[in-house]
C-alpha cells in the first residue's frame, strides 16, 4: 500500500533534490558566459556573437540529459566617452529522463562596460539578467502500481507543469595583461536566482531555487608570435553544493599572415575537480568557432558509467557591424578578449 501511494512522490521528490542541488552547467563553460555571469556579456573582440552549444551525458546509466544553450550579444558604444553597451539573451533548454524531466529558460540580458582608462583597455561592468523558466514532465510516462489498478497514478497533488521568474547580477573587470593588446584578463563575480522562485511540482511554498554564487576567471597571453594560451576557469557555490571548472587551451595560428591567420587551431584539457577531465579541441575560421569536447567521469559513478560522462559541441560566430562608424573594429579601446 505504502509503495503504491507515495511511488511517484518518492520519484518526484528524488528530481527535485536533483533541480535544487545543481543547476544547468556545460563543460564547455567558456561558451555560454551569461550563464555564467551576465557581466560577461560583450566581453569579445567583436560587435555581436551567437553561440550555440548541445550537451549529451550518461546515456550509459539512464536515458540521458539532453541539455542545449542558445545566446546572442550585440555590444556598441555609447556616449562621446569609450564606454559600451551590451543587448543580449540566453535560451536553455534541458531534458531528461524517461519521464521527459524538462527546463526552458527564456532570459533576456543587459550590461553596461565603464571606462576606467582612456589610455588603456580598461573595464568594469555590471550587468543584469532575468525572464521566465518552465519545468515540467509527462506524467503518461511515469507507471506506478496504481496505473494498473485505478488508471492514475495517484497522485493528485502532483503538478506536471510550472513557471517562475528568475533572475541574475552581476559585475566583470577587463583590462590588458601587458603592453599587447592581445594579452588580456578578465575576472567576474555573479549572484544567480536572486529572486528565490519557488520550486515544486506540489505547489509547495518552503521549496525554494538556492541563489547560487559564481566567481570566474580568464587570462589570455602570447607563447610565440603564432601561438597562446587561453586559462579559464569557474567557482560556483548554491547552498552547501561547491563546483570547481578549469583548464587551459594552447591556440596556434595556421596561415601565411601571422596577424590574420586563416585558422586558428587550439587544444587542450579541463577539469571539474572531482567529477570529470574534458578534453577540448577547438577551430576558428572565418569569424566561426568549431568545439568538441568529452567527458571522462573520474567520479563515483564511474564504475556504472564504465567511465563514459558525456559530449559537447559548440558552434559560435562573432562578427562586427561595418556599417557602424564607432564599431569596435574602428575602437583602439572595448571590451575584449
């Protein structure tokens, strides 16, 4: 009798541990920065940037996560100063499970880059995101022993469908590494889900979405005339749940121009500490952006997952708006890396 009443509840209380313990993150963190921290945005050489990325993990366990991120930034300057404004948004989608566990997310993003130096690139942002996300799953999918016996699964406070508003801030420092323009860092802090939405398929007000701090960093330098090194990484903290991101990729020019170089070739190697090595290899061309990488789970799980976690790829694309008289291809200071 217990089994048969509270089967599905079990279930659903099991997901929402899950929702409220992590959040939707990708290994290939450095593609998806308003997730990150919208104070982000607009940080690239360049006027405006899609990027996509389509992540699939643990088919070896269950049915999978099927998780995809989709956004867009259109940066320009404002003033007489050199200071910048960034428009820009970001679309989530994640699926998962055999009961189609799903989450859309639909947030708008602003940013505005101050000045600090009209000398050098120099930069502080603060930027703001927020807009509507919707859970739900497919009850029909879902068979506990009283769908044999009455039809139903019996568990009529069970909602398969809500909707909340959620929201982030945040703040970035850009500026150069050395004298070459090229040589660059950034550092940022965000505050995510300031607005605690309620979080329940039981209409239950005490469950709420944890905010969640994220610090990150980057730094970018020269090796050789042809070559660099790109290090990123990510902290995040969301209640008493840590996750800790970084890695390094070595970037080489292949042409015959140096300075503007047909490809650019990088690899190199990621870490979430405790949980997985990712391997990345990455090509530009032409303003495009082409990433792979895979997940090998170092974790407890790694015996049921024979060691499999999960792939990503990415495709992104910046490009400057030439008709602008003050584009960035034109600006000697923006916000860039």
């Amino acid at each position: 009798m217990i089994k048969r009443k509270y089967s599905l509840l079990l279930l659903l209380l099991c997901m929402q541990g899950i929702l409220k313990a992590q959040d939707i993150h990708f290994s290939q963190f450095f593609e998806t920065p308003l997730l990150r921290n919208p104070g982000l945005a607009g940080i690239f050489t360049g006027d405006f940037r899609l990027q996509m990325v389509y992540r699939d993990q643990w088919r070896s366990v269950t049915d999978g996560y099927k998780t995809g991120s989709l956004n867009g930034e259109y940066k320009f300057p404002i003033g007489k100063s050199d200071d910048f404004l960034t428009f820009g948004g970001q679309f989530l989608f994640d699926r998962a499970g055999t009961a189609a566990l799903t989450q859309i997310s639909i947030l708008p993003a602003i940013n505005y880059h101050k000045s600090l130096s009209g000398e050098q690139n120099r930069y502080l942002s603060l930027g703001f995101m927020g807009g509507v996300v919707n859970r739900n799953f497919d009850r029909s999918k879902i068979t506990t022993d009283n769908t044999y016996n009455g039809g139903t699964d019996g568990e009529t406070l069970v909602i398969p469908n809500y909707t909340y508003l959620d929201g982030s801030v945040g703040m970035s420092y850009n500026s150069n590494l050395t004298q070459d323009p090229k040589d660059n860092f950034y550092l940022g802090l965000a505050y995510h889900h300031f607005t605690k939405p309620r979080n329940s398929f039981f209409r239950d007000p005490t469950v709420q979405l944890k905010p969640k701090w994220v610090a990150s960093a980057g730094f970018r330098f020269g090796v050789t005339e042809s070559s660099y090194i790109t290090l990123q990484a990510d902290h995040s903290m969301q209640d008493k749940y840590q996750e800790t991101m970084a890695g390094a990729m070595y970037g080489m020019n292949i042409g015959p121009e140096i300075e503007k170089p047909e490809y650019v070739l990088h690899g190199g190697l990621f870490i979430r500490w405790n949980d997985a090595l990712i391997p990345v290899i990455k090509l530009d061309y032409s303003g495009f952006s082409f990433a792979f990488s895979y997940d090998v789970n170092i974790s407890r799980l790694k015996p049921a997952s024979l060691g499999h976690g999960g792939y990503e790829f990415s495709v992104s694309y910046i490009g400057f708006s030439k008709r602008m008289s003050r584009s960035a291809l034109n600006s000697t200071l923006c916000p860039r890396f």
